[in-house]
C-alpha cells in the first residue's frame, strides 16, 4: 500500500528520494529550488496521518490530503488517493497494525507516593527520590509512585502519558540497593517518553532516561535507551520543531553524533550536549542547564571535530 501511496505522489510531484524511515524527499512545488526538499511521510494508517515539510518555503501539514488541496491536483488524483485510504478504513489490514499499541498497565500494587500512608516503605522511597533530587512537586508532576508488594516489589515507578493521557510506558527503578535495579514493562518503547508534558513549540531536550528528564525539567524526552524509535522522530518532523538539544552520556556519544546528524539533515538547530563523564540525574538541574544554556548550535566543523576526537 506503502507503493501504491509513493506511486501516486510521484505521478504528482515527480522522482522521489528516501531519506530516513517512512520518509521521502521531492522536488518542492513551492518553491524553485535544486535539491529535493519536500518531505513526506508515506507511513499508511487508518488516521491518514501523513506529515510533510518544505524545508525551504516552510509549507507545511499533517496529511497528504492538505498538500493535494493545495496543489489542486485532478480528479483521477483524488480518485486514486481515496481508494487507497478508504481500503486501509473498511479493513484495518495489516498496514494498520502498527497503530495497534500493546496495552500497558501501572502494576496493581501501584500507589501514589503523593498519597499519605504509615507504609516504612513509601518513606524509604521517598527519601530515595529526595536523595536524587526529585521535588515532591516533581512527584506530583509525573504521578511517581511505587510498589511494596507483587512483581514490582520495592520499586519506584515513573509512569509516562501520551498526548490523550494514556499509559503509555513507565519505568522501575528500586529504591533500596540490590542486584537488579531495573524493571521494566516488556512492551514497545517506540513511544513519546512524557508526551502529555511535552510543548512541541518550544525547544526540546532528548536524552537518555525518565530520571534524566525529570531532572532537566525544561521539554525533556527520555528515550529510554540510547537511540531513537520511529514514533518520537515522526513527531519532531511532523511539528516542526526548531531546535532541539541531545544530552546522552558520554559512553554514547556515537548515537548523539548520528542523532545529530539526522536531525541537522532536517534544518533542525541541533546541540550537542558534552557531559562529560557525568549524567544529568546526578548533576542536578542547576548545572546541567547551565550546561545547556552555554551550548551552542553544531556545525559542519563542530561535528567534524566530534567524530575526530570524540569517538
């Protein structure tokens, strides 16, 4: 179907070149330019959630069909593009699948730590979360709570929304010293870590785990891990995002230069963050904004000299 879509737009707006993922680059009709720089994802899904940029002249949607509006295109090509959306609709196919997202629930001897309780456990888990300099406003924020009992036993968990609110991931962390620290839930992670807390308007900050987030505060997105997931790249293109920063501890600097790059390759202000052998968690929100403040934009020559002395 993917073929079908590609097909039609190329009938449109001519050869096409693949640049990451689901995305393809084109020939900008608003603008005369030499390099391909219409971008769309050709990503099939029930929604018909397509989202396409020209870098040059700043036109912009989320679907095909308010490109297709735009360029008034013919009869036979609205024709064709309503039967390819139309047959995703009354079957749900396998192109649909991956809208299908796992269920996740909060484990059920999940409990609030906002809530008051006698439980020694909850003031062990707290005094965990104050050592590592999470607000109890933080705690409210993000809705961390913890476990005393079942599989989760003895852990903190930080739960993570998407944009409609949904459980959407959450991480375990135990909050007494053990052999095994983490758990967490064995479903997909290609999701937008914190997503209902994020502001697509303003600059963002990537970086590596829940706990680093929360302690940047400012738009932050953990990628719970070191690389990116499809969903959450879809979504800084598809919002347009200005400029973003890449803070990922030092012992994954290789993925923050191709993040870099990936995102540079997008018109994207991109900054890399140098930690040193330090992680945000445990710089504290002073000085790993301070950090980020003072960071400026890379360049060809900054990203050269990364790759040369850097990894």
């Amino acid at each position: 179907m993917e073929d079908r879509l590609l097909e039609l737009l190329e009938s449109v707006l001519g050869s096409s070149k693949k640049t990451s993922g689901d995305n393809y680059a084109f020939y900008s009709p608003f603008v005369d330019h030499y390099k391909p720089k219409l971008e769309i994802n050709i990503r099939i899904n029930s929604k018909a959630n397509n989202p396409w940029h020209c870098w040059i002249s700043d036109e912009k949607g989320r679907s095909i069909k308010t490109l297709f509006k735009k360029l008034r295109v013919s009869k036979h090509t609205w024709d064709e593009y309503n039967s390819i959306f139309s047959k995703v609709n009354r079957y749900r196919s396998e192109y649909d699948s991956a809208d299908i997202v796992e269920q996740v629930e909060l484990p059920k001897e999940f409990t609030p730590l906002y809530k008051l309780s006698n439980s020694y456990k909850r003031k062990h888990a707290l005094n965990y979360l104050l050592g590592r300099g999470i607000r109890p406003e933080d705690i409210v924020k993000y809705n961390i709570g913890f476990c005393d009992e079942g599989e989760y036993r003895d852990k903190i968990i930080i739960p993570s929304y998407d944009e409609r609110g949904k459980l959407n991931f959450f991480v375990g962390r135990s909050f007494y010293q053990t052999q095994y620290k983490h758990k967490n839930p064995k479903v997909s992670k290609d999701i937008v870590g914190f997503e209902l807390l994020i502001n697509w308007d303003t600059p963002l900050v990537l970086c590596e785990g829940a706990f680093d987030a929360i302690a940047i505060r400012r738009n932050a997105i953990p990628l719970f891990g070191k690389s990116i997931q499809s969903e959450l790249e879809k979504k800084i293109i598809g919002n347009s995002v200005k400029k973003l920063y890449i803070v990922l501890d030092s012992d994954a600097i290789k993925n923050a230069i191709r993040l870099a790059k990936k995102f540079m390759s997008y018109g994207i202000q991109t900054h890399l963050v140098d930690l040193g052998d330090e992680d945000p968690s445990d710089m504290g929100y002073d000085k790993v904004n301070k950090l980020i403040y003072n960071t400026p934009p890379l360049d060809l020559r900054r990203l050269v000299e990364y790759e040369l002395f850097r990894v």
